[in-house]
C-alpha cells in the first residue's frame, strides 16, 4: 500500500510516527497523524483544513487536554461528582506527580519485544484506528480513481473513520466532518 504514498504522504506517515515518540506514546493515533497532515506546509489538505477554521496550535491544546483526562482515568463528569462531595481531584493528581514524578497516572507503555536483534513493539507503530485510517485512504483514492495516495486522502480516511481523537478534536473544534469531508472533494475536484 506504502508504495502508493506521494512523498508527502510518506512524510506525513514519519511527521506522525514523529509525533507519538516525541509526547513519548505508543502506538501512533488518529491525533498524530492529523498533526502530521496539518503540518504539511501549503498542500491542498491543510487549505481546506485552515479554511474551516482548524489550527494545529488549537488541535494540540485539544489533544492535550484529552490526553490529561485520560491520565486520571476519569472524565469531566466523574471530576464533578467528586467535586460535589468535596474531593479535589486536580488537587490528588497534583499531588501524586509531587510524589511520583510527572506522568506517574499515565498509563503504561508496554515494552518492546525482542525478535531477531530488532525492537519491535506488540501492536505495531500504528494504533488499530490509525491503521484503518490508512487503510480508508486507500480505499478513498480508489473511490476517487486517483492512481496516488497523497495527504488529502489521509485527510478523508480520518474523517471517514471518524471515531478517532482526531475526529473529536475536530468535532470540538467546531467543525462538521460531512461538511470538510465536502469541502475537501471539492478542492480535489476543482484541482484537476
């Protein structure tokens, strides 16, 4: 499927694997590789993207913020109830990263298995949406009778699989996905 990739497309692949080591999280998500897309410089999918109004620095506060939640294991409503009853929950994590250091509630990354003196990790670089992803922009090329997989269609596997943090983040961000998914075929449409 790799072999399909423009150069873009494969940079945004490595943008993406980039991303995930960086925050020190394995395997790559859906987040990560809408990151890498919108990092790609001027390319038809980061057009429409900040035409609907989507900036990484906007999407990377998002993230992060799910991301904290997902430290503490709890949601905003969980937050609340115990907050109801006179439990600080910012306060309790706070003071176990005091404790423990920074990170201690993030869950762990399971370590690398060894096999023929490589590293290699259980799951693969990409996490299971993320696979699909590319996978959906495979099939949207096709769709399209485009004979290349390039950053758009990245773009239109994240957003046909949508179920990913980086079609959540999008959603909060105050964009509708039919309607960038929209915006996008046009854009191709009008390009060629």
């Amino acid at each position: 499927m790799f072999e399909r990739f423009t150069d873009r497309a494969r940079t945004v692949v490595r943008v993406a694997r980039d991303e995930a080591r960086s925050e020190g999280q394995r395997p790559v998500g859906t987040e990560h590789l809408l990151l890498a897309v919108l990092a790609d410089g001027d390319s038809l999918a980061v057009r429409v993207l900040r035409e609907a109004g989507v900036t990484a620095d906007d999407l990377r506060t998002r993230i992060r913020r799910h991301a904290e939640r997902a430290g503490t294991g709890l949601g905003d409503a969980d937050a609340a109830a115990l907050r109801e009853i006179g439990i600080d929950l910012a306060a309790i994590v706070a003071r176990i990263e005091e404790s423990f250091g920074p990170d201690a509630l993030r869950e762990a990354v399971p370590a690398p298995r060894r096999r023929w003196g490589r590293r290699r990790y259980a799951g693969g670089p990409f996490a299971p949406r993320s696979k699909k992803v590319l996978e959906l922009s495979l099939r949207e090329a096709i769709r399209l009778r485009h004979s290349h997989i390039g950053t758009e269609h990245i773009l239109l596997g994240l957003l046909r699989e949508g179920n990913g943090l980086a079609a959540l983040v999008l959603h909060e961000a105050g964009v509708d996905l039919d309607d960038l998914r929209r915006r996008v075929e046009v854009a191709l449409r009008t390009a060629a």
